[in-house]
C-alpha cells in the first residue's frame, strides 16, 4: 500500500477524497478533527488497494466511514473466538471441561457467518433498527475488522499479510431474539438474518496497514454503551487469529478485494450479563481499539416498517 493509514473525506471545496490523515496515533483524528487542524495527503485511485500519493494536502473538513456499501462486496464474520470472554473451565468426572459463555465447546475452526454489504454504516453514523429488531434483544459487538486488499483463495499462512490492506474498528450489531430464540430461530441458532439489518456493521474511522500494526494481535478492545465500559479485552485473546481466519475463508472461497473479515467478540456483550442489558432507543455504544481509533453510533428505534407475520 501507498499508505498507512487512510481516510475517507470531503474537503473544503465540498469533493469526497481518499487521504492519508496528518496524525502519528489513532487518538489525534478525532482530536484534530474536532479542532479543525486535520489535514490529509490526498490519495488518488478508485480501489484501496491501489491508491497513490498525490502530494497534494488539503484541510479535512468532514470524515467519512472509510467504506460504505459499493466497496464491500460481503462482510465474513467469526462467531465464538475469544477464549477468555467464552470459556468457562470447571471440573467434572476429574476432567477439565471448557464450556462458552454462549453454551458451547470451543469450535474446533472458525465458525463463519455473512453480512451483506448493506450493512455497511460509517464510524459516527446513527443506525436505524427495525421494529423486528427493537424489542429486548438488541446487542452490540465490537470487533476487530480486517479488510481484504488482494483477491486470493487458497492463501497460505505465511502470505496472509500480502492479501490485508488494513484493519479497521466495526461493531457487530446483533438482534439475539432472531439469533436464538427457537420460537423465532428455530431449533438451530439463526446468525445471519438476525446479524444483517441495514447498518448492522459501522466500521471505521480509518483503515490502518499491516505496515503499522502487524497481525493485529496485541490491542486493546474496548466497548462503552453510554460512557459505561463493557468490553475490555486485548486481541492477543482471539481464539483464531488474523493468519488463521484469513487462510481458512480462502479455501475453495475467493476472497475478494475489499471484503471486510469481522473477527470475533470479546466479553461483556448484553446478553451475557445477568439480567442482560439489552441496547435502547438512543443509546450510544463507542467501541475503540488501541492503534485504530474508535466508532461512535447511536440507536435509533424506527417507529415504520413492515413486520412480516407467519401465515
């Protein structure tokens, strides 16, 4: 990659560009930003991957999610892949027994879902949630993202990095109900339909190079919902890591060119506490995480919308 860290933004004269942001830590965009002082060297192409420095720096005067819809042509999600936030070990029959906070052994490989690319959302953008979505399960989920900068299938271990552009923050909304609710999910858990409502993946503020933060494997991941800090986790814990995920999508899988590769979640989500405090109508959930910045999204509940009924 040309860069090392990039932005998407509209400069002063109102055009969207793709820049590379005068900062040195993830802490000084939004800081910058806020003052006004955020600058960024301007970066020209149409694809990611294949953007070149201009020398040209101009003033940022919004930023935008780094992606949106039309760049990701799917989003790949690991379910169950912090071994700390998921195990429990107690003893029985004088074995040792790891059992998940969900209610699961630990997968012997990643277990994979989908998003579609409409549930893209930008890194301060208000999410809308659908009134099947509203009632006592709405979830958060903050994750580390991988964004895919070089097609490929079959990678090997060893050349995972050459296929990352960069990693970025993302928060995998989730509606538990049409999750695991057999009355809703059947008899088997529905991650899919209940994981991809519009907007259920914001990501953001910037993507960040492999160049800068290597695999990815020792940052602290943090969630607040309303200022109060519910998963604090580093991503040394991840089960599977950047390596491992990306090598086993691409067997017999193309991954494509901007797909995003939503890792996994740490502790302290909703429907794990007791009782579980589920997301509410303007809530704001922050996730950050160390080297990459932080997304800030409100919940808002929509009060239109079909509800399909069973027959």
């Amino acid at each position: 990659m040309a860069w090392e860290r990039l932005i998407r933004f509209v400069d002063g004269k109102g055009k969207i560009c793709w820049g590379q942001p005068n900062i040195t830590t993830a802490g000084e965009l939004i800081e910058k930003l806020s003052n006004g002082t955020l600058e960024a060297e301007v970066l020209e192409g149409s694809k990611i991957a294949r953007l070149e420095l201009s020398g040209t720096t101009t003033a940022v005067a919004k930023l935008l999610g780094p992606l949106t819809g039309e760049d990701v042509p799917i989003i790949k999600c690991v379910g169950l892949n912090y071994t700390k936030h998921k195990l429990r070990v107690y003893k029985a029959a004088d074995q040792k027994l790891q059992v998940r906070e969900a209610g699961r052994v630990p997968p012997p490989y990643p277990s994979i879902f989908i998003k579609g690319s409409t549930s893209i959302a930008a890194w301060d953008e208000d999410i809308p949630i659908h009134k099947i979505a509203q009632q006592d399960q709405l979830d958060y989920e903050g994750e580390l993202c991988i964004v895919i900068g070089k097609s490929g299938k079959d990678i090997p271990r060893e050349r995972v990095l050459d296929h990352i552009a960069g990693y970025t923050v993302g928060n995998d909304i989730s509606a538990r109900t049409w999750q695991r609710d057999p009355r809703f999910a059947g008899g088997v858990p529905q991650w899919c339909f209940s994981k991809g409502f519009d907007k259920f993946a914001p990501v953001g503020p910037m993507l960040v190079s492999p160049t800068l933060a290597g695999w990815a494997d020792n940052l602290q991941l943090q969630t607040f919902v309303n200022d109060e800090l519910r998963q604090d986790t580093n991503t040394s814990d991840l089960l599977f890591g950047v390596a491992d995920i990306v090598s086993f999508l691409s067997q017999g899988q193309t991954l494509e060119e901007g797909t995003v590769v939503m890792t996994g979640t740490p502790s302290g989500v909703a429907m794990g506490m007791d009782p579980p405090k589920w997301l509410k109508d303007g809530d704001v959930v922050k996730v950050q995480i160390e080297q990459l910045g932080s997304i800030v999204n409100k919940m808002v509940f929509e009060t239109t919308g079909m509800v399909w009924e069973k027959r």
